[in-house]
C-alpha cells in the first residue's frame, strides 16, 4: 500500500546529471502536478547525462532542458529544503548530504538504491541498456511508493 502523497519532493544522487533528473522526469510525467517535483545533486560539476535524456525520451519524458544542480546551488537560489514533505535519495552520498541538511527539520529522507549507470557498458547499445535498467528501477520505485499514475 502506497504511502501517503507528498505535496513536494526532492529526488538526489551525486551530481543530478544521470538518476535524479530521470526520476523528476518520470514523477511529473506520470503524477502531473499533484505534487512540486525538483532534483539536485551532491555536487554540481556535470551537465545532463546524453544517455540519460535518450533512455527518457523513449517514453516520452523530455530532460534536455534540465539544468544540473548541486543542493548547496538550490540553496543559494533560495530553495529551502525544509519546504519539502519528501527527500528521495538515490545514491549513499545524496542520502548522507539529505540526512546532514535536515537534521533539525521534520522532512522525510528515504533512500532508493538505484544503479548508477554511468561507465558501464562498452558498446553504444551496451551503455542505453545500463541506462534503460536504472530508468526502470526508478519507475518501479515511483510506482511502488506512490501508487498508480494519473489518468490521462
């Protein structure tokens, strides 16, 4: 049984180039507007993944546009995490940085251990089959926390 539904959520992972733009991708895709939806990473020192905006664009998911950032970036820009209900980490160090900066606020922080998909693979076809794998974990996680998505 699903989870009560956050109002917002913040999805992280180590540089929001690769997990947590595919899963903020996803959740708005499937979920609408029923929740604010952003992602940030660790740290801010790589631009959207080209696999991981290919990988999406199969379904229909467009993350060309993302813009990469770091939690300490989303700050300064006047993001105050506390004003999220949920905090999906998506990799150890985005959990660890997650549990650090809410330690004084009441914010749910769970971890989803997705794969990181980045330099696996030796061919092409190889490297879009890594990525196809993390987007379907994180949609099966998506659809396991907050249930089935909204109708079209």
């Amino acid at each position: 049984m699903p989870n009560r539904f956050p109002s917002s959520v913040l999805f992280c992972c180590d540089h929001n180039s690769v997990r947590s733009p595919i899963a903020e991708g996803y959740m708005k895709k499937l979920y609408g507007q029923r929740a604010y939806v952003q992602s940030a990473g660790v740290r801010n020192d790589r631009e959207i993944d080209g696999f991981s905006i290919a990988v999406s664009a199969e379904d229909g998911v467009v993350l060309d546009q993302h813009r990469a950032r770091s939690f300490e970036e989303m700050m300064d820009w006047g993001d105050d995490l506390a004003g999220f209900d949920l905090i999906v980490a998506l990799s150890p160090a985005s959990q660890r940085q997650a549990l650090e900066l809410t330690r004084f606020a009441h914010i749910d922080v769970e971890y989803w251990p997705i794969m990181d998909p980045s330099g696996l693979g030796e061919t092409r076809d190889a490297k879009l089959d890594a990525y196809r794998q993390t987007r379907e974990q994180i949609k099966m996680h998506l659809a396991e926390r907050f249930g089935p998505p909204k109708e079209d």
